[in-house]
C-alpha cells in the first residue's frame, strides 16, 4: 500500500524534526541515556539516575563516551 508507506515515512519525519544541532561543532546531537551515581544523602547505599542527554564530540569525552 503506497499510501501506507507514505504515512510511515511522515511520522518518521515527524520524528526526525527534533532532531538538534550543536551550535559549536555544528554537528548533529545524538540523544543518548547515560547512567550517572546519584546521591541519596543517607546511608542506604548508592543509587542511579538515568538522564537523557544531547552527544556530539563536544561532550562525549565528558560524559565517558568514547
Ligand atoms: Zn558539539
């Protein structure tokens, strides 16, 4: 079905306008869920925080991504 395909490829466009450009390197953003050691101020022990973040080569070295 043409028509079928077509609608599929629009929510993939759909999808994709959010898409983000580093203003630095100019490069496209990649979303990506990084797992970080978070503090829970007592004594239960160490807890983890999954963050979604934007990696471009500005920041992958930060974020322990080679
Ligand atoms: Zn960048």
């Amino acid at each position: 079905m043409a028509k079928d395909r077509s609608f599929t490829a629009k929510l993939a466009h759909e999808t994709l306008r959010h898409r983000v450009t580093c203003p630095v390197c100019n490069k496209e953003l990649e979303p990506y869920l990084v797992v970080r050691p978070a503090s829970t101020g007592d004594s239960s022990g160490q807890r983890f925080r999954k963050q979604r973040v934007k990696v471009c080569a500005c920041n992958r070295a930060e974020l322990g991504l080679s």
